[in-house]
C-alpha cells in the first residue's frame, strides 16, 4: 500500500531491514510485479514495459554481482555494449565512467581482487554507463569501511550534480539520507 509520487532530485529511500525498500526498487525495474495497483517511472508502465524501461534507469544491487575473473573495463564496456553503444563509444564510455568514480588506474586488474569499496564503485560505473535517468541504488555503502562510505555519498551527490540524474538510495542509515538527499521517503 505505497502511493507517491517522486520529484527529480536525491531521493533517500528509508526503512528497517525487511520494510520493503528492495523489493520496491525491484518493482520500479519492472522485475517484480506490484501485488497490486500499478507503477510508472519516467511515464513508463514498470508493470508492462519493464524491458523498455530499463533502458533509462541504472541500478546498484545490495548484494555482490559481479564476475570476479573479469577487468572492471571489460565489465563496464560489455554493459556499455549491450545497452546499445557502438564498440569505440562503448571503451570511451566506460573509461570516462571508471575516472569519475576513482577506478582509471584499476581498471585492467580483475575484479575479484578488488576490496568492497571498489567494487561498490565498479557497479556505480556500470550503472551510469550508458547515461540513464534515473539512477536506483540499494544500500550503495552496505560493506564500507567509514571512509569508503564517505567516498561512496561524495560519488552520489556528484553524479546527481554533474549528471544531473535523478537517484534513489536505499538504506536504513538515516545519516546517509541527510548527507546526500534532497528528499526523504520512509517505509513502515
């Protein structure tokens, strides 16, 4: 039973673990189905479009997803790829993605060897790669050691300002959405 509407800007999303905070951003994506009621993000139906959707969001999933044997540039450029850019465009892309969340001198090291922070970073990448709308980020500093955390929220209030994205961030860490959040939307 969630009814509201969001405005562009920094939007905290918070919540105690278990509130439902994932599976809304889930729901948002257009990978889980509402359990009723119906769902438009940026004017699109999640509910019936999530495929077409998807093309302008950016997610950074709570869990580690990422392949271990593979080098950040490889990873961010396939996604560059995938998600329809031109092989050149798509190296070009990703390098400038791996610059902007500190990764440019790591890039070619696989990502298995990899501390959390830069892991956490190497999602934030692929996430902006091809230049989405919004951006969906669920407990982006879960795992950080304090300052990972504080070089994690310094990289979202710069992607929302240099990129002008709009960014949900889910967390239960109240602190984080006074940090970084224009706007705050509570769970119960």
């Amino acid at each position: 039973n969630l009814t509201l509407e969001l405005e562009p800007g920094v939007i905290g999303l918070v919540g105690a673990n278990g509130a439902g905070k994932s599976t809304f951003l889930k729901i948002m994506l257009g990978l889980l189905p509402p359990t009723s009621g119906s769902l438009t993000v940026l004017g699109i139906d999640a509910t019936t479009r999530g495929t077409e959707l998807r093309q302008y969001l950016g997610y950074i999933p709570e869990f580690d997803c990422l392949p271990a044997d593979r080098t950040a540039t490889d990873l961010v450029t396939h996604l560059a790829r995938v998600s329809g850019l031109p092989a050149t465009a798509a190296r070009e892309r990703a390098a400038e993605m791996l610059r902007h969340v500190g990764l440019y001198d790591e890039r070619y090291r696989p990502i298995g060897g990899y501390s959390t922070g830069m892991k956490q970073r190497v999602k934030l990448a692929q996430a902006l790669v091809h230049d989405p709308k919004l951006l969906l980020l669920d407990e982006p500093t879960n795992g950080l050691d304090p300052a990972g955390r504080t070089d994690m929220l310094d990289l979202i209030k710069r992607t929302g300002r240099e990129f002008g994205i709009s960014v949900i961030v889910a967390t239960h860490l109240l602190g984080e959405v006074e940090e970084v959040c224009d706007f705050l939307v509570a769970i119960d």
